[in-house]
C-alpha cells in the first residue's frame, strides 16, 4: 500500500534527479529495496532517512 513514506521517497529521488539504480548505490541498498519503499511494501530504516537527508535536504521522508 503506498503511503506518504513511499510518496516521499519517490519524490526525494525525483526531485534530485536519481534513477531507482543511483539512488540506490548512493544508499548502500539494493534496487530491490528502493522499490519495496516507493511500492509502500517496506520501509527503510532511520539511518537510511538520515542518509538521505544528509544527501537531498530538505522534504525527506520521516517515520510516520
């Protein structure tokens, strides 16, 4: 199911202008994972959403 997490980071990598592939090696996660968290099936952990706030600023998704 997506929520605003998966909406969140699909707009992160969007507006940073990153494919599901280089956002993924910048991560340190598979492909497979960035999927699952735009899908809404998993949701990644709270040192990948630092990671990603230290990466793209502002408007990162946060643990609801």
């Amino acid at each position: 199911m997506i929520d605003m997490t998966s909406i969140k980071i699909r707009a992160w990598r969007k507006r940073l202008g990153f494919t599901q592939a280089r956002a993924a090696e910048l991560l340190g996660v598979s492909i497979r994972a960035i999927k699952h968290w735009e899908a809404g099936t998993r949701r990644p952990r709270k040192s990948i959403l630092l990671l990603m706030a230290a990466i793209g600023g502002q408007n990162v998704p946060s643990e609801q």
